[in-house]
C-alpha cells in the first residue's frame, strides 16, 4: 500500500512538472535580427509571453516600440533583449538606428490556466 501510494504521489508531481514546464516554454517567443530585419516581421502570441530579441548581425540594433512601451539599448553582435507582453494589443516597433526596419507583436487574450498571468 505504501509503495502504491508513493508511485500515485510521485506520478502527480511528474504531471504537475511536465504541466507547469510547458506552460514556461509557451510563454516565451524568439526574434532574430539578421541582415537589417526582425524574422519573424510578425509574430501573434498571448498575453504573458516573454519575447527576446537576438542581435545576430554585425553592426548594432535596437527594439523600439511606436507607442515608447518598450526599448532596448544599442544590441551588439549576440546582445539579447527581453520584454513580457501583458496586454493584449497589436504593438508596431522598430530599429531606432535603422528605421526602415519594422517588425509586429500581436498580443491576443490568454486563455486557460495562462489567463491569471
């Protein structure tokens, strides 16, 4: 009985692991910068999700919201940035160095066992 209920207890943990290990995981998004773009242009994530930006080109960058909600120093080669999104919205930023550079975040609503965050 003993055995029984320490294999049931630790099955639990497992799931509740695994459950909360992939709630981490889908709560964060990545943009590479390369070759004076943001790839994706676009990207559609829900309310919480952590996006990080990476500098993969030779000369610096930076990320900068239209709407000033968010703005990264100069990025050198492989600097990275981060910002959490908690509002749904649809958020337009750009390279302040190079302003042709364009890219989006849609922010949709979460929804189930996200939608406290």
């Amino acid at each position: 009985m003993m055995v029984a209920r320490s294999l049931a207890r630790g099955a639990v943990l497992a799931a509740l692991f695994f459950t909360t290990a992939s709630a981490a995981l889908a709560a964060d998004a990545a943009v590479k910068i390369d070759n004076f773009t943001f790839d994706p242009p676009s990207l559609t994530v829900k309310a919480g999700t952590t996006i990080t930006w990476t500098n993969e080109d030779d000369i610096p960058h930076t990320v900068a919201a239209v709407t000033k909600t968010f703005r990264s120093k100069p990025l050198d080669t492989n600097d990275k940035f981060s910002f959490t999104f908690t509002t749904p919205g649809t958020y337009e930023y750009f390279c302040s160095l190079h302003p042709h550079m364009k890219g989006t975040i849609v922010v949709e609503a979460a929804t189930g066992s996200n939608a406290s965050q």
